[in-house]
C-alpha cells in the first residue's frame, strides 16, 4: 500500500464535526445509493480480486482510473467512482463515474500478468461505454495503454469517445489519435524539467493540485509565495506538485513517500527539488539523498510546522488524530491531490470530512485533483495534442471552478469542501 509512516502523537483530541447541513446530508445520500453497476472478477492464476464499479451511465458512458494495492476493498472502489462522478462535473466530460480497483500487491512480479487479464476480462465495457487511465501503482503510459491495446482496444478510452460521444469511425479515430498523442506529448518550456523527458501524462494532475493552491491564494488577494508546504507523497501526483509550487515561490519544508521522509525547514529551493525530481526512481525519493529519514526518523515530517499540507499518497490517510497535529502545526490549507484522502468509518459516513471542513481550508479532490480527467475532455472535446493548450485548459478550470465555488461559500475559507460538493451536485442534477 502507498502510504506515509503514520503519525503517533500522545492522546490527539479529536476534532467535532458540526451538525450536518443540508449539503452535507445530500452528499452523504449521495454516497449511500447504489451504483449502477459493479463486477466482481477473481484472477484463475492469482489470488488478485478486482472491481469495476459504474455509478451511471450518465451521458452514455463512465470514466476512472485503474489502481492496484493489497488490501483494496469494494467499498474503496464504490467512494471512488462516485468521487469520478463529481470531478466530471467540473471538468467534463458530462459522463458518469466509475472506476477499477484490484487487489493486489503491486510489487509482486505478476503484476503485469494480473493487469493484463484484467484489462482482458473488462475489454467489452471498455469498448463500449467505460474509459479507463492510470491510478494509484498503475501508469498510464507503461501499463493501462499497452494493457487495453493487448486486450484488443484501440485505446483506454474507447468506450467514453463511443458511448458519450457516439463517435463514428472517422470522428473516433480522431478522437483516440488525439487522446494517445496528447498523454504522451513530451513537457517542455517553462512547465517542463529540462533534461529529463516527462509527458503531460506524468504531470497533468500534480500541476492542477498546485494551481488550486495557487489561485485560492490569489482569490483572497494573497500569494503561495514564501508559504511552507509540506506534501504527502512524492508520485505521479506529490512530485510534480512539488516542482510547481516552488516555481511558484512557495517553501516546500517537507516531503513524504510509502518508505522514507525528507525535511527541510528552511525550505527546499527550485533547483533542490527539480534535483530531487530528476533523481526519483519508481516515483519514490532519492534512497542515496542523506537528507532522507527512515523508520522512525520519519516523525519528524509529521511534527513540521507548515501552512499548507498537499495529501497526495494514497486514499484515507487522514483522519481526526492527524487532521488535530496538522492543525497544531500551524496547517491552515489541505490540498487533497489524492482521491478520497479522508478516513471514514464506512461508505456514507461524512464525519472526518465536516470536521476538516470546520477547520481547514479544504481543496477538495473532485476539484484539485481533476487534471488528467479535464486533459481528456480536452482532447476529445478540441482535439488539440498540443502541452501548452492542454495545462491552460486545466488552469482555466481549476481558476474559474474555484472562483465560483468561493462565492457560493460567500468568500468564508472553512466550508469550500461542502460548497465544492454543493456546486457539483447541482451540476449533475441539472
């Protein structure tokens, strides 16, 4: 599972949450309706389980991710497609939400084979009205392209450009050549890292998560630059986060992966962490950086006072006792670059997330975290294989999204995340 080393503090007072609110009473409902379609698949070579999970076929077709770890449950699946559901209506396209979960352990050397049959057993929804892209230990480049291409499919999001888009053998092969030139369209200029080849694909969402920080300061008349922000994960999400926030002039005092911790309290400079970049191997920090802290060394990240803490590692991470530290630390902002990063007790439970919402300013997933969801509507939608239009079109909604659920929340800093919740859904039913 990637994670953090989890933080034990003495006797954390746990925070109140508040009453629910009609928002939060919707949402909750929301949650706890059934989705439309779930399938349950057993690995004959493996003891790997998988779910897909379709909340709806809304606007003909459904779209998430794909991810794997050890000990991934139904439920976990079931709260994220619903979060897919939510991020569409921000970033379109107006489809539904779904997503695919196995359980497996990622680092077993079957893992590719696991994938493989998976993507197999699911290619007719895949096909048809499902789109599909990299997730938690799943990358879009190396495993779900090549993975749907051996199943058969002309690419992972076949069945969104056929079922949302109805799509026709001209206009889909359109669609699709975009899709598969734009993920792979090498980053260059000002938002790339020079001598190191990365693609929209690999920086598309991190850079969405650091321009929600971005633009809220901005939206309060502030700036991110000389904020300290610790960040929670140093993947596909985290490390790029990383890179943009610092360009932006914000202090990054602390960074985080499943093994090890690096804490820095004056603050890593652009090159420091474009270094670090350069130097990750399997999305994790440098293992020979002797700034690292291993074991229990790694308390000290959690003990690092900061302004703004990017949960970017895995779903659940924070619950009341974290939530109390952070708030401790002098934390005022949570960026939620992972999906669903909130420990609830069950699917429905809202607790953890109102009282966060009470507390903190709350970038919320289905906003901070949309990036490669609105680069595809992007490219479906415009057909533009082109890094540049792509990240403005992500910009652009992050920016405009956010300036609207800022006035729906009456320009109070606690209670976005229910105002996010409150726009979205609004969005859906109409």
């Amino acid at each position: 599972m990637t994670t953090t080393l989890a933080p034990t503090f003495a006797s954390p007072r746990a925070a109140h949450a508040p009453a629910a609110d009609p928002v939060w009473r919707r949402y909750g409902e929301y949650l706890r309706r059934p989705p439309l379609l779930v399938v349950e698949w057993h690995d004959r070579e493996t003891p790997a389980r998988g779910w897909l999970v379709i909340n709806s076929l809304r606007g003909g077709a459904a779209g998430g991710g794909t991810r794997m770890r050890a000990g991934l449950t139904r439920q976990e699946v079931v709260y994220l497609a619903k979060t897919m559901e939510l991020k569409f209506a921000f970033s379109g396209p107006a489809i539904g939400g779904a997503k695919s979960g196995l359980d497996f352990d990622s680092a077993d050397p079957r893992r590719a084979a696991v994938l493989r049959r998976w993507f197999q057993a699911m290619a007719p929804l895949l096909r048809t009205c499902y789109g599909t892209g990299g997730d938690l230990n799943v990358d879009e480049l190396a495993d779900v392209i090549p993975g749907c291409a051996e199943a058969g499919l002309a690419h992972p999001q076949e069945g969104v450009a056929r079922g949302h888009f109805q799509a026709e053998a001209a206009r889909l092969g359109e669609i699709l050549a975009a899709l598969d030139e734009g993920v792979r369209a090498p980053v260059r200029e000002g938002l790339g890292l020079a001598g190191t080849p990365l693609t929209v694909a690999d920086l598309v969402t991190g850079y969405g998560v650091a321009q929600s920080i971005v633009h809220h300061y901005a939206l309060h008349g502030q700036t991110v630059a000389g904020q300290r922000v610790r960040i929670e994960g140093f993947g596909a999400v985290g490390g790029p986060c990383a890179l943009y926030l610092a360009r932006a002039g914000a202090c990054i005092v602390g960074l985080s992966d499943r093994e090890k911790a690096l804490v820095a309290p004056e603050g890593l400079g652009v090159a420091e962490v474009e270094a670090l970049l350069r130097a990750r191997r399997e999305k994790l920090l440098p293992r020979g950086d002797a700034r690292c802290l291993w074991g229990a060394e790694q308390e000290r990240f959690w003990r690092t006072p900061a302004d703004v803490f990017v949960a970017a590692a895995a779903s659940g991470t924070l619950d009341e006792p974290v939530l109390e530290a952070l708030r401790r630390q002098g934390v005022r902002v949570i960026a939620c670059g992972a999906n669903q990063p909130f420990h609830e007790a069950k699917l429905g439970a809202t607790r953890v997330q109102r009282a966060a919402d009470q507390q903190f300013v709350i970038l919320p997933d289905v906003l901070a975290n949309c990036g490669m969801a609105r680069a595809f509507s992007f490219l479906m939608q415009e057909a533009i294989p082109e890094p540049t239009a792509i990240f403005q079109a992500v910009d652009a909604t992050i920016r405009g999204t956010l300036a609207e659920v800022v006035a729906r929340n009456e320009d109070r800093e606690t209670g976005l995340m229910a105002a996010s919740f409150g726009h979205a859904l609004d969005l859906l039913s109409a």
